[in-house]
C-alpha cells in the first residue's frame, strides 16, 4: 500500500498555489477559501501520517513512509522522502501553523491573490525541508524557502520591511552557501546524497579536515536557529514581517536549523560535534542569557517576542550539544513547543495590534477591560513561554534541562545547564512585566472602542492553546515519537 | 571526395542562403515582417540538419578541418536556439532600424554561421576564420542604432575585437611555429610526450598558448578582458546584447575547450598548469563582475557585469575540466549543462526587457518600479530569470550551480567553490533589487505594457525550460554528459 502521503502532505500546498494562481482576477474570498483548504487538507492528512506510524520497537530508527524514485541519477540524487520521529512532529507543527497563518490572514487586503500564494509556497518548502532523506533535494527545499519570505517581508511588511527582507535574504545565503560546499563535499567523500546511509557514516578524509566539514555544514543552521551570534537579522525580520509571515517563521522556519543540526551535523559527525559541544554549549547559553537580557528592554511587542526566539532557541542549542539521548529529546520537543508557543504569541501580538494599530509598549496599557478574550489567550501563551508547568514549555524545558544536566557525554554540563536555568528567571521577569505593562495598567480611553477577538480569530487562537495544553498535560504522545527517531542518533555518539 | 563531406556543414550552408535569401528579398517586398520569418525558418531549417547529424559517425571532415561531433552539435543547437529566439524577440525593436530590417536579420545570422563553424573547427586556421566571420558581422550590428552611444559601442567593441584577435593570432603563429601542425590533434601528438623538463626550451609553445587563450578570455569577458562588456552591452541595441551574451559567449567557452582539451590536453603538467590559471582567472572574475555589478543603476550594464560574473562561474567548469586526467561524466559536463541553463536564463531575462523597454524607453532600473501591476507576466518571468541567475530553485540556474561546483570539488577545487558560492550571495544583491522594484514600489504611470505575441513566444520558450530543468534536470544533464563524451578519455 503506497499512498504516497508524504508528497501529497508537501505538495498540496502548491496545488493550491497553481489553483490560486489559475484563476484570473479572484476575490479575496476565493482565493482566502482556497487557501485554507489546501492547508487544511495537507494538516490532515499529516495528522493520519501521525496516527499510522509505526511505534513498535522494531520501528526504532527506521524511516516511515518512504517514498524514492531517481530524480537527478547523473549525480545518484534521488527524490526521498521520509518521517522519522525527529522530523514527523515538526511535519505536524508546520501543516498546523499552516492553517493557522491562513486563518490569521484571514482580512488581508493587500493583493491576496500573491499573498497567499507566497503563504502556500513557504509551507511546502518548509515541509520539504523535513520530509527530504535526500541533501540536494534538502538543499532545494531550504533555499525554496527564500523567495517567498522575501517577499512576504518586502512587500507585507511594516516599518523598514526592504531592508528586513535584504538582510534576511543575504544572511541565508551566505550560511547556505557553506551548507552547499559542505554538502558537496560530503558528496565527494561518501559518493551518496541519501541522509540515511550517512547517518552513522565513519567519514574519513584526507581530503578535508573533518573539523572544517562540520563548521562548513553547521554555519547555515547556526544562522537559520539563529544561535548567538549569528541572530541579529531575526528582531529585523521578525519586527517588519506580516504577522502570518512571523508566525511561520518563529514556528517552523527556525526549527529548520535544529532539525538540521540533529539530522546533518550531530548524526553525521557525532566525534566532531562531541568535540566542539563545549564551544556550542558555551554559543548556548550566551544566547540564553544574552537574548533574555536584551528581550526586557525591548519596547516593541514583535521585538520582544522575536528576542525571546534567541533565547529560547538557546535551550535547543544546548540540549542538541549536551549530546545525551534525553536532551535531544527534550531539545527536539522543545522546538514543537516553541513553535506553537511564540506562533500563538506573534498571532496574538498581530491581533492587539490590529485593534489598536500599535505594538509599542508605552502606548498600550489597561487592554484587559476592552478585550478580555485576548487578554486570557495572551496570558496563557505567555505563561507557557516561561515554562508553566501544564504547558508545553515546561514539558520541554525540563526535559531539556534534566537530560543536559545528567549528559555525561560533555564535561561541565551541570554548569552549562545550571547557568542556562537562569535565562528562565530573566523570562519570568520580561513575560510578566509585558503582560502587566500590556493588560493591567491603567485602562486608556482612546482604546475604549476596540473589539474583541472575532469567530476566525478565536478558532486560530483557541487551536493553539488546546495543543500547548496537550503537550504540557501528556508531553508523552509526543516524546514517544521522538524518542524513535533520537534513540539511533544517541547510540552514535556513544561510539 | 569533398562532395561527399558537404552534409556535414548543412546546417552552416543553409543558414548561410536563408541569409542571402532575406537580403534579396528585403530588396523586393515591403512588408519586413516576412524576413523575420524567413529568419526563424532558416534557423529551423539549420536547427533540422543538426538533428539528422546527432546521432551520426563522429567525423573529421574536410581536411581534418571540421570536426562533426555531439559537442560541437549541441553547442550548433545552442547557437541557433539563441538566434531563433532574438530574432522573435526583436520582432517590436526592429522598427528602429527603419530600412536596415532585413540587413539586421541576415547578419545576425552570418553571425551565427560563423559561431558555428567556430565550435566546431579543429584548426587554427579555421577557428581563426570562423571566429572573424562571426566577429566582423557582430561589429557591425552592435553599431546599428547608428546613435551616439550605439556607434561607441560598435568602435570599441570593433577596436577591442581586433586587438583579440592579433594577439590570438599572434599565439596561434607561435603555436604552429613550435610544433609544425595546425591542427588541433596534430599538435597534440607533438605535446603529448614532451616531459616537463622541456618546459624550459619551450617558453615560445607556453607564451603561444597563454596568448591563444587571452585570445578568447575576450569573447567570453573574462578578467583582464572584461573592459568592453558594460559600454558595448549598454550601447548595442538589446537583442544584440543579448545575443552577445548567450551565443558568442557560449561558442568561446567551447572552442577555448576543444583547443585547451584537445591540443593541450596532455601530459599532465601542462593541463594542470592551465587549469590552475582558469581557476584563479575565475575566482578573480567572479569577483570583479559581481562587485562591479552592485552599482550599476542601468539595466544593461547590470546585466554585463552579471554576464561578468557567470563567465567567471562557468571557467570553474573549465578549470575542473583541466584538473584531473581522468574525466568522468560530471566534470567534462558540468560548463556545457551550465551554459545550457544560463543562455536559457539570460536570454529569457534579456527578452523581458526588451519587450519593457520597447514600451518604456529606458533602461534605468528605477523606471522598472511597479512593473508587477503594469505588467504582471513579463515581472513574472523577469523574475524567474533573476532567481535562476542568483541560483535558488526551483530554476535552472541553482541546480546548474550545484552540478558545476560539485565537478569542481570532485577535482579538488574546493576553495574556488568556496569563493564562488559566497559571490553568489554577493549577486543575490542586484539580482533581487530588480525584484524589489518590480514588485513593491508604486508605478510611475498606469498604462499596462503589452508585448507582441512573438515576444511571448520568446520569453515562454526561455522560462518554461528553465523552470522545467530546475525541477527535472535529469534528461538534460544526460545531453549534456553525451555531448561532451568526447573528453572522457
């Protein structure tokens, strides 16, 4: 049986985009509907990928639903795509948030035609991303990515949105330009493109310095996840995005470097990575520190969320290099849980700044009277951001600590961890103080108008909060995947 | 007998009397628009007689002059796909020209005769010829607006041209002088055994082949030869840049090929050493266009620089070619699937602006902003040819990148793929500022720019492949490895 979901998964977006871009002159309407069904219907049918996967034991590091066929054969690249229980949640997270940014698009008005075709094309080559087993066609998707995000930053942005756009733009192509070399070097060493056969791999070259190989594959997921200090296109991108582009991008488009790491890097070069862990680990908690220490003086709504990402992407960092089968897993739920956390934030920042046509912080104040729905749902997010037991951030968090701190792969981690553990005192401190600053000052009166969430907005919102909730309650309908996918990648690196 | 052998230059001697054809009867009719179709025909007609050679007997013809193989036969169909294409897309800008219409078309294809002959000559004597046959024609129709900056350009680039092709000669004078033979395989013979420790009683032989190739680093503007590139592009009329884009530089790449594969192939010092010189010409090329291309505010001279820029892309192709003795089908085929890419792209980009342009009347940048509202189509497919050109799917140009870099590694030229990935990023930048106005600023007026339907034609036959080959390289990849099966010895 071969149902080939996982390309119906990846390209039903694009049917969408071509159906979109078929018909001539489309209302809002049309086009929004359009939309919508094709991310909804690549959702679900992820979610059947999900309920079908094989969990039994004999499942454990075996790729599902694999579909190949010779797509390039003079350079033996294949067309391979795959799930394992590393990249199926993150398949979950970006069909999700798919649905999600077309709902908070909801009222476009600026040309909707292209808006939602950039949408739906950003989505399948963020799916590509996590589905391919095959570099070139990894490296095809990642670069895909690009052009949409251009796009939708330059020409639905706010603010300097040009120069947001260019410098996003140029930042990912220099670190994929090093992806390119490493990959092809990788080609010359190994003579495969499947990301299969490399995992476990002894590389052994003369040819390049292994060291060189890893820096070479690692500098474009260091930029992408943004690790420190590599971070400073994301405030800018993220700050002048629309808001369905930041959704996106805090959900999804950063977990493509974590993915890339675990996937590329770790699993390939395990003795390298072991080797350089400290200097990463020491990159980790710098971000951590550093991006929560600058999140609390931020003004800006968007920029402060967008701050957050660098210091939370910072427990990823260190969970991946703490090396140990725990952390992973903990640094792989934790990009889920970020993804649905920061998505449902930068969604409902995008919210209050569509009723009040403002994001910063000193001319917002009392929002809790005139908008009480959005208050809660806010307020939720931001509790789960700081790792409120019950949501997703503190099942991801944790496991993300307990499994660094006991990580006997790395010398020092207790230290690495117990420093780390600080930036989540620092995020209490900025998360409340926003909430607070935002919600629970004095009520102004020019604000008095404004509504509350509507019907479409409640959906996309409520959505989120039932998945943040269910991860926190029983992290373990999640872990249980992951743990699949991990288990094969930690046994490497105890070689 | 030489009767027999005339087939093998059917596709030159056709469109050779398509070109007297439209000549006369530009004298006769009134209605110019027929030329352009007798043109197209021609090219059609040429295009055929190629076909029927494909898969025929590789041959030495004529003396040992002529060389019938895939290789030159693709770079044949390269050549006449370019011409068919300006021609269709010149069909709005000819007016310019008023009475000189069927003169424009028939050079251009004298051109194309001689570019021809060129890729597929294996004499000096005869590369020399073709090469001048296809320069003198091309002198003349970069000056053909006749206007001050038209006339610039054909002087330069007529100036210029002549100094090439002295030094070129000059080389091929000591080349001939040191090893008795004009003919490319014959010279080889002569090399092939020469131990390095000649190398010294040699400097004339290596003073011949540096010059030989300067030579060409002319036609395909390689640094130091790059001067003429941004005045010339930015004075010939635009079909004509775009043809001197695309067909005169690909017919350089391949006769510098065939002569540095062919003659100088061997022993293993020497190909080494050229391939070393290619390497660091490249990286420095590169260089140079994409940099000097950040500036640039006129379309055209972008577009030089940019053409700079992939010259420099396709020589690390070459040098990979040079590097190891063994060539197996990724590395002797990576300039030719490159070129393929890269003269589908340019010309798609080229002709979008020559349908704006003839609409517009300018070449600034800035006058392209909010094209996407008045010309949705022609920004889309300006837009595709510019993403293919920076190398970011889903187009021709990122999996032609991927393909000629990887040969370069496989050779061990790994820190010129490092220096050439980062100019791609370099590119990304006035690439996209094309995008940028395209696509966000307010248009200056609302009038839509149409184009003609021949136009279309042009522009669809240039972004359908390239779009296409970036999502489904495989077929074409594998043309591009049995066309250059010849250096896989």
């Amino acid at each position: 049986m071969n149902l080939n979901l996982l390309s119906w998964i990846v390209f039903l977006p694009v049917i969408g985009l071509i159906v979109i871009a078929l018909i001539p002159r489309p209302g809002q309407k049309t086009v929004r509907s359009i939309a919508l069904a094709a991310a909804m219907a690549s959702f679900i049918l992820s979610i059947a990928v999900f309920v079908m996967f094989d969990r039994s034991e004999s499942a454990i590091g075996q790729m599902q639903f694999v579909e190949k066929i010779s797509w390039i054969p003079a350079i033996n690249s294949f067309y391979y795509l795959g799930v394992d229980g590393l990249s199926l949640p993150l398949v979950i997270l970006m069909t999700f948030l798919g649905v999600i940014s077309v709902l908070v698009s909801w009222k476009i008005q600026l040309n909707p035609k292209q808006y939602f075709i950039w949408i739906l094309l950003l989505e399948s080559s963020i799916l590509g991303v996590f589905c391919s087993l095959d570099l070139i066609l990894f490296f095809l998707f990642w670069e895909l990515e690009l052009i949409p995000m251009f796009f939708l930053i330059s020409i639905w942005g706010s603010g300097r949105k040009e120069y947001a756009a260019y410098k996003y733009l140029i930042y990912t192509l220099v670190g994929s330009a090093f992806m390119l070399a490493g990959i092809l070097c990788v080609y010359f060493i190994t003579h495969t493109f499947d990301m299969t056969a490399l995992a476990g791999i002894q590389i052994a070259s003369s040819f390049i310095p292994l060291t060189a190989l890893f820096f070479l594959l690692i500098v474009g997921f260091a930029i992408k996840l943004p690790v420190f200090p590599l971070h400073t296109w994301l405030p800018d991108a993220h700050t002048n995005a629309p808001t369905a582009a930041s959704v996106i991008l805090a959900g999804a488009l950063l977990k493509m470097g974590g993915y890339g790491m675990i996937r590329l890097c770790v699993s390939m070069l395990p003795q390298v990575a072991v080797q350089y862990a400290p200097f990463m680990l020491t990159l980790a908690v710098i971000g951590v520190i550093y991006g929560a220490a600058v999140t609390i003086r931020q003004t800006d709504l968007k920029r402060l969320i967008a701050y957050s990402s660098v210091s939370h992407m910072g427990y990823v960092l260190l969970g991946i290099f703490a090396l140990d089968q725990v952390s992973l897993v903990g640094a792989s739920l934790q990009m889920f849980s970020h993804g649905v956390i920061t998505g449902l934030l930068f969604a409902m920042v995008g919210l209050v700044y569509d009723k009040t046509h403002t994001r910063d912080l000193n001319n917002l104040s009392g929002l809790a009277r005139q908008m009480p729905i959005i208050v809660v749902v806010f307020s939720i997010a931001g509790l789960a951001s700081l790792g409120l037991p019950g949501t997703a951030g503190f099942a991801a968090e944790f496991i993300t600590f307990a499994g660094s701190f006991a990580s006997t792969v790395v010398a020092g981690m207790p230290v690495f961890t117990l420093i780390a553990v600080l930036g989540i005192v620092v995020t209490s401190g900025y998360i409340l103080w926003m909430l607070q600053r935002v919600f629970y000052g004095y009520p102004l009166d020019k604000y008095n108008g404004v509504g509350d969430a509507d019907a479409v907005e409640m959906i996309s919102t409520f959505s989120f909060v039932a998945v943040i909730m269910m991860v926190g309650i029983y992290p373990a309908v999640l872990t249980n995947v992951i743990n699949m996918g991990i288990a094969p990648i930690a046994k490497l690196i105890g070689m | 007998m030489i009767l027999d052998q005339i087939k093998y230059i059917a596709p030159e001697l056709s469109l050779l009397c398509f070109a007297l054809i439209i000549i006369i009867t530009d004298l006769f009719i009134s209605n110019k628009r027929a030329l352009a179709v007798i043109a197209v025909v021609g090219t059609l007609v040429a295009a055929f007689f190629v076909l029927m050679l494909w898969n025929g007997q590789a041959v030495e013809a004529f003396y040992r002059t002529i060389a019938i193989d895939q290789f030159g036969l693709f770079f044949k169909l390269l050549i006449l796909a370019a011409t068919a294409l300006v021609i269709l897309a010149s069909n709005v800008y000819v007016a310019k020209f008023e009475r000189f219409q069927g003169e424009f078309y028939a050079l251009l294809m004298l051109s194309a005769v001689g570019l021809m002959l060129l890729v597929s000559a294996i004499n000096l004597i005869t590369i020399f010829v073709a090469l001048e046959l296809s320069s003198i024609s091309l002198y003349v129709l970069v000056s053909f607006l006749k206007d001050k900056k038209s006339s610039e350009a054909g002087l330069k680039y007529l100036i210029l041209g002549s100094v090439a092709s002295a030094i070129l000669l000059y080389g091929m004078a000591l080349v001939f002088g040191m090893t008795g033979n004009t003919c490319l395989t014959c010279i080889a013979d002569y090399v092939k055994g020469m131990p390095v420790s000649n190398l010294p009683g040699t400097p004339a032989l290596l003073v011949g082949l540096v010059l030989v190739v300067a030579g060409f680093c002319f036609k395909i503007a390689s640094v130091p030869f790059q001067m003429w590139v941004p005045d010339v592009y930015e004075g010939a009329p635009t079909p004509i840049t775009a043809y001197l884009s695309v067909a005169s530089k690909a017919a350089g790449f391949a006769v510098i090929a065939r002569i540095l594969l062919t003659a100088f192939g061997m022993p293993d010092w020497l190909h080494n050493d050229w391939a070393m010189i290619i390497a660091v010409l490249a990286a420095v090329t590169m260089t140079v266009g994409n940099v000097t291309a950040l500036l640039q505010t006129n379309i055209k001279r972008m577009l030089g620089y940019s053409s700079i820029a992939q010259a420099g892309y396709l020589m690390v192709g070459l040098a990979a070619m040079g590097m190891g003795s063994q060539l197996d089908g990724n590395v002797r085929s990576g300039l030719l699937f490159f070129l393929l890419s890269y003269t589908l792209t340019n010309l798609g980009a080229f002709i979008a602006i020559i349908a704006i342009s003839n609409k517009i009347n300018s070449d600034e940048i800035n006058d392209y902003t909010g094209m996407g509202k008045r010309a949705p189509l022609l920004a889309v497919a300006l837009t595709i040819c510019m993403v293919s050109l920076t190398g970011l799917p889903p187009t021709a140009g990122l999996i032609a990148k991927i393909y000629i870099f990887s040969g370069a590694v496989d050779q061990g030229l790994l820190w010129l793929v490092i220096i050439a990935v980062i100019n791609s990023c370099i590119s990304a930048y006035y690439y996209f500022k094309v995008v940028k106005v395209m696509w966000m600023g307010e248009p200056a007026s609302t009038d839509k720019v149409t184009s003609s339907w021949p136009e279309w034609l042009a522009i669809a036959l240039c972004c359908v492949p390239v779009v296409v080959i970036g999502v489904l390289p495989g077929a074409f990849i594998a043309l591009a490895q049995s066309a250059s099966a010849l250096f896989g010895i």
